[in-house]
C-alpha cells in the first residue's frame, strides 16, 4: 500500500491541522472549549513541556489549584486541551 504524501504531517508545519492533537514543546494551551470564556475568567492556562507519544503531554500549569480544580494533573491527553499560541 502506497501512502500519499497528504497522509504524513510534519511537525515542523505550523499551518499542521490540530484535530490529531499534535503540539509542540513550549505551545500555550488551555482546557478544551475554554478559550472562548473571556479573559476575565479563571481558565486553566499551560506550557507543553514534553510529548510521550500516544497523544499524551506533560504539562506546566500556571496555577496549580487552578488546575486541581479542574481535576487536571500534569500528564493531559491531547484531545482534552487546545492551542492558545504556538
């Protein structure tokens, strides 16, 4: 079977599609289906730190009880956060 070159992705892409949760180290991302809130209100806000594979990411929490709140630790899932700035 003989791939095209449209099924590959490079990671290098920044224009690279977001649904297959691909990010980069050093992505601010936020919980999914919170960017939308407005900057006043209180929405857990990260940094990739480092990609395990899987669709698994370590990630930096600013606030940490924030974070908690939301019952989230520092190993995400990528379909649960969303790109705020690459």
């Amino acid at each position: 079977m003989k791939l095209s070159k449209d099924f590959f992705i490079d990671p290098e892409d920044t224009d690279a599609p977001l649904e297959n949760g691909i990010f980069k180290p050093g992505d601010l991302v936020s919980l999914k289906g919170m960017s939308r809130k407005g900057q006043n209100s209180k929405v857990p806000v990260g940094l990739i730190l480092k990609q395990f594979g899987l669709g698994m990411y370590k990630v930096r929490w600013s606030n940490e009880a924030l974070a908690k709140r939301w019952a989230l630790s520092d190993m995400v899932e990528g379909k649960k956060i969303e790109l705020i700035n690459r």
